[in-house]
C-alpha cells in the first residue's frame, strides 16, 4: 500500500502528464499548418500559437519530473502512443482550416478556465506554472475568438464551412473535461477544481458566442445534447494518434538519449 503522502503525489503526476500530453499532440498538430495555412498572417499565427503549446508541455512535463516523474524527453520522445493520456479531441487529423480554427477557439476556451482555476491550487509550483500558461492563452483566445465571430456568418461558403467544424468538433471537444485518474483525491486536496465545474463555466461561454455567430450547436440551453468523445484520459485512443506519435518521435529515435 502507498502511503497518504504518495498516493496524491502519483494522482498529480498523472493530471500533469494528461495536461502536458494535450498541448503536446494540440502542438504539433498546429505546426501541421506551418507553410500551408491559407493565408501568411494564419501561417505565423499558427506557427507561434504551436509553439507556445509546445512551452506550456514542457512546463508541465518539468513540473511531473520534480515530484518524481522521467525527463520531459524521456516522456514525450520515448513513450509508447498507447500510454498517452491527452484527450481523443487532440488527436484528430488537422482537416480543413476552419476546424482547426474551432477546434484551437474551443481548447483556448478550456484552458482560459481550467489555467484561471489553478490560479488557486494548493500546490504552489502549478499555481506559479498556471498564471505564466494564463498569460500566452490569452492571446491564443483572442486571435481565434475573432476568426470565429468574423467567419461564422462572412459569407455562405465560410458559415458552412464553421458549422461542419463545430459540428464535428463540438462532441469531440467536450472530452476535454473527462475525470483525470484520481480526481476525486486531488479535488479533496485543493489542487484542482471538479472537471464537472469547469465544463460548465466554458459551456457559459462559448455556447452563446458561437450560436451570436450563427452556428447551430447540440446543446439543450448550456447543456450539450449529444454523445461525448471520451476516452483519451484512459488510454483509449484513435488511431490517429499514433501515426502522429510516430512522426513526433522519428528524429529522437533514430539517437535515444543524445544530447542535442
């Protein structure tokens, strides 16, 4: 039997590997963008926007390494894909623009709240860690909270195109919010806020922007009226997850270990 000190310690060395994971896999899928976004301003934005998530991985993976956890390369670089614990929503090819566009406006959004709750956390190195990640996702909010108000309703091309996105994204986004392993204890301790509680703080949110932006959702009021996309904190993942493990691993796997 662990003993009580080691048990919330195992517990938020999960939650910071599930939340490390997701801006990992959401990163790289960004810079999937990089030389072909439609246009050059979405280009750079893009670009920078996948490299602050990559910066925010990073902090959290170094934050899971200090309370026991292997080296941010060691668990980004060396892990097997089926050991990831990101949410399914980040797994899914970039598609067209405009669902990378949903997709980047709806993960800002649950970082916005989930950041600004852990601004109260009982463990000080998340507080500190959170404030600094809050800072950067604000812009990232920004940019794509505008791309959502200007195309949902520009023209008929572009109003179909963000109601495919939010269609397909919506469901799939709500996985963001599935219970971390131990959620329950970390709760108990302070450290996190219910899953359950911030999903209905970004629902208040970004329900009644996108429907202002004409875009039709399945929620019943603020409550989401369709088959969430679970799994991902489990370890039930899409294959897409690991055709882009792969490509995200290939240049340290030909050199294990090498300083770079």
């Amino acid at each position: 039997m662990a003993n009580a000190l080691e048990i919330p310690k195992r517990f938020l060395i999960s939650y910071l590997t599930a939340l490390a994971d997701d801006e990992l896999v959401l990163g790289h899928r960004d810079s999937e963008w990089t030389g072909y976004a439609p246009i050059l301003e979405e280009d750079i934005a893009f670009s920078n926007i996948a490299q602050d998530e990559l910066g925010h991985s990073l902090a959290l993976y170094t934050l899971a390494e200090a309370l026991g956890n292997p080296s941010p390369d060691v668990v980004a670089f060396e892990r097997p894909w089926k050991n990831f614990s990101c949410c399914r929503f980040v797994q899914y090819p970039k598609g067209d623009f405009a669902y990378t566009v949903m997709r980047q406006f709806l993960f800002d959004c649950a970082e916005q709240v989930r950041m600004k709750s852990l601004g109260s956390s009982s463990y000080e190195p998340l507080r500190d860690c959170s404030s600094k990640i809050l800072a950067e996702e604000a812009y990232h909010l920004m940019h794509t909270q505008a791309l959502i108000e200007r195309l949902g309703d520009a023209t008929e091309e572009s109003h179909n195109r963000m109601q495919t996105a939010v269609t397909a994204a919506f469901p799939q986004s709500l996985g963001m919010f599935e219970d971390f392993e131990g959620e329950d204890h970390l709760v108990k301790e302070g450290i996190i806020v219910p899953s359950k509680n911030l999903k209905a703080e970004w629902l208040s949110f970004v329900v009644p922007l996108l429907e202002k932006a004409s875009l039709k959702l399945p929620v019943r009021g603020l409550e989401p009226d369709c088959i969430p996309d679970l799994g991902g904190r489990r370890g039930k993942h899409t294959e897409h997850l690991a055709h882009l493990v792969t490509d995200l691993q290939m240049v340290y796997q030909i050199a294990p270990g090498a300083n770079w």
